[in-house]
C-alpha cells in the first residue's frame, strides 16, 4: 500500500502532465530547446562545449553550460523516446519533490492533516515554474539538503564527510543553486556546530566541475549582476494582484508566520532559513516554489509545536498522529514502475511538444536557408532544437551568455526605444520573425519591411517582402 507521500506523487505526476497539460506547458520556456540540444551535443561529442556553437552574434564567444549534467540526461532521454520522455523525466522530478516534500513535513515531527492541508499551496505556489528546465532538478537537491540537515546525526565522521562531498559536488553539476548548500550547513550550525564540517565540506566539493573554481565565479557575479537581473522577468517580483495567486500569498505569509512561530518553540535555524527565503521569494518569483518546498514542512512543525505546548487541539492532535502512524508503516514505491509506464503510454497520444500558440512551429519552414534572422529570445531556444543546433540565432534565453549590454540594445529595439534603428541597421538582418503583438512589427513596415508569412503566433519579414 502506498503511504500519503507516494499517493500525492502519483497524483502530481498524473496532474502535472495531463491535467495541467505539461505535455504542453512544460515546454512554454523555450530554454527547453537549447537544453535538450546541448545534452546531446555533449552525449554524441563526450566533451562540454567550452564556446558558442548556437549564436549568431557571439559565436565562438566563451560559454559556461553550467547545467550541464542535467541536460546530458535530458539529452539522452530525447535521443531514446523524443519529448514525450523528456516531458515524464520533469514530471517524475515534480513529483519526486512532492515526495521527499512530505519526508520534510514528518523530519520536522509536522502534523499530517495538516501537511495534506498544505499539499494545494505546495502545487499552486510551485506550478508557476513547473518547466522542463534543471531548476527542477535543482528542487530536488535543495529539499534534499534540508532533510539531511534535519535528519543527520553526530559525529560529523567520514561517513558524512564523504555524503556531503558526493551530494554537493553532483549538486554543482547538475544546477547552480548548489551555493545554498554550504549556506543550509552554516544555518544549522546554530544548534548543532558540528555543521560547520558540513558548511566547509559543501562549499569545497562543489569543486569538482569541469569549470572548477571559475563556475563560482560565474555565478556569483550572474546573480550579483543587479542590472542584468532586471531585464530578466522571473527574478522580479511576483505580481500578487494576478487572478488566482490568493494560494501564492497564502503560501508566503504561513512561511514567514511559521519562521516566527520556529523562534519561539527554539528552532533558530528554522526561523533564519524562513526569513532568508521569505525575503529571496518577495524579491524574486524564481524562488516563490522554494518557499512553497522548504517553508511549508518547516511551519507546519512550527504549528504543530506551538499547539502541542499549548494544549490546543489535543483531539486533533491524537487523531492526526494515529494517522501518522499508520502511513509510516506504509511505502507503496514498488507502483513506481507501473506509473512511469502508463504515464509515457499515455504521452504518446497527446500532442507533446512545444505550444503551436507560444512558438513559430509552423512558420519555421518558411524561414530561408541562411536566413540573418532576428528573433526575440522568446523564440530563440525553440529554433535552436528546432534546427537541431545547427541555425544561429540572434537571441535565445542564455542571459548569462549575452551579458547586460547586449540586453539593452535588444530591449531598445523590441520597445522601438529612440536610438534603435542604428542598432538594428548594425546587425544587418535579412528576416524578422516576430510574435505577431510585436510593436517592432510595424515600425519594420514603415521603413519598407514586408510581411511574407503570418499565421496565428508569429510573422515572418524581409526588405521589401523578398
């Protein structure tokens, strides 16, 4: 018999994928595409790619494929079994992470009602960034962290050294958010100093990347690069006036609630680690799932706690924990394998792949051959696995790669901002592809552009329609 645990993954992977239509939406980033590419350029090669192959404008520049563990396992899935095993492989980390979400809720001794009471602000916080990009493989990691921080034992003996320097050094290659690591291990050191070992372990290990020391350095100055964030939509803030988002204001204030409630039953490290993400999610919508994956477990202990020392709801209490009981002896894990396979049987009748409405998938064939093509990054990382890599964009969404000046003349053209017609006249295009709202659309007509190919997502240009 399944646990809850395992009964809320199966849940998940079926909504994700099918309900909340994933074998569509995960790919509405087009980041998808150049992933998925560069993984097989790094299977078929055995080597990382150390510059540019997919650029037009930088081509042959220095490129860190800082994910790149990722995408070779996404690479190869696409090689084996195309978008519909690509579409299950990020399905199945989604529900992985609500799994060892639950694991988190009984390590911190959260009640269990109450932790399936949270499972709707867990799914509704986090499927803003439910894609078939590595920062969800990166969840993974990150709830992992903080089970083993709740969960691990002194002495700090080689058994934990060694864990700790497997874990985080496969961390760093498989997505950058392996710096909160040491982060975690410091937190905890508050209570139990012996993370400190943990907190040097975790910060040195991660080490062991094909980049070494430079990954760091490339990650810190990219996410300490303030003005090169502000053009990238999701490190803003969320908007919480959006319809629907009364779960995702719900979600932040039981995190912050709950990080207060941690400091007065004495869990100084579960109120720190709430405040920094609490301020990392108002600050940044990349982090609201984070709240949603770390803050939630933490406050329903916090609750749990607090109601325990108080006498409150002795009978829910009692009855929750019979409950408890009772899933523990439970696991359900060998239904894994039945799942996964209806679940890839079923993604072979729909129509997985990239969105027709968000990406040029018809317009692609009537672009020429050897086109000088500007596109917005929006469509950039689609015509990359479109091609296969082998057409050179001007844009895709690598904001690392192409650095804040580059951003800032793109911007300037798309908003048809004074000043843009000599930036656009220097990269001598031959053909525009644009969504078809694009205000760049008719300042192109007016300068004698004309449109050769328009369907319902995008427009194809060129001087004077040739």
């Amino acid at each position: 018999m399944p646990d809850v645990a395992l009964v809320a993954a199966g849940v998940t992977l079926f909504y994700c994928l099918f309900l909340f239509q994933g074998y569509r939406r995960l790919f509405r980033d087009a980041d998808a595409g150049w992933h998925i590419r560069a993984g097989e350029a790094i299977a078929a090669t055995g080597s990382l790619p150390r510059t540019d192959p997919y650029s037009l404008t930088k081509s042959g520049q220095p490129w860190f494929a800082w994910e790149w563990g990722t995408d070779l396992v996404v690479g190869a899935i696409q090689r084996v079994s195309g978008l519909p095993g690509v579409a299950l492989f990020y399905g199945t980390a989604i529900a992985a992470g609500v799994w060892l979400w639950f694991r988190l809720h009984w390590a911190v001794h959260g009640d269990f009602l109450l932790a399936c009471a949270m499972a709707p602000l867990l799914l509704s916080t986090c499927n803003i960034h439910w894609l078939a990009r590595p920062h969800v493989v990166g969840w993974l990691f990150l709830v992992g962290a903080v089970l083993y921080a709740e969960n691990a034992r002194p002495p700090f003996g080689w058994r934990h050294i060694l864990g700790v320097a497997a874990f985080t050094a496969l961390w760093a290659n498989m997505h950058a958010t392996f710096f909160f690591a040491p982060v975690i291990a410091l937190i905890y050191a508050v209570r139990k100093r012996w993370f400190l070992w943990a907190a040097v372990v975790a910060a040195i290990a991660p080490l062991a990347n094909p980049y070494g020391w430079r990954l760091y350095a490339h990650v810190f100055r990219y996410l300490t690069d303030s003005e090169l964030l502000s053009h990238i939509g999701e490190f803003q803030s969320f908007d919480f006036h959006t319809a629907g988002s009364s779960q995702i204001i719900a979600t932040v204030m039981l995190g912050i609630a709950g990080g207060a409630l941690a400091l007065a039953v004495g869990r100084p490290e579960h109120f720190t680690l709430a405040m920094l993400v609490s301020a990392m999610a108002l600050l940044s919508a990349r982090a609201l799932p984070l709240a949603a994956l770390l803050l939630l477990p933490l406050a329903n202990g916090a609750i749990t706690e607090t109601l325990r020392r108080a006498g409150r709801l002795k009978k829910w209490l009692a009855y929750s924990a019979r409950l408890r009981a009772l899933d523990s002896g439970m696991r359900g894990l060998v239904l894994v394998p039945a799942m996964l396979v209806i679940s890839f049987a079923l993604l072979q009748a729909m129509p997985t792949g990239f969105p027709p409405d968000q990406f040029p998938v018809e317009a692609y064939s009537r672009i020429p051959a050897g086109a000088r093509l500007f596109a917005p990054d929006k469509f950039g990382g689609y015509l990359i696995y479109r091609s296969r890599g082998t057409f050179k964009v001007f844009f895709d969404g690598r904001s690392d790669f192409y650095g804040t000046a580059f951003l800032k003349q793109y911007s300037r053209m798309v908003q048809v901002r004074p000043g843009w017609r000599a930036i656009w006249d220097s990269f001598h295009f031959t053909h525009a592809l644009l969504p078809n709202d694009y205000p760049l659309i008719p300042a192109l007509e007016q300068m004698g552009w004309r449109e050769i190919y328009r369907d319902g997502t995008a427009t194809l240009l060129a001087p004077g329609g040739s």
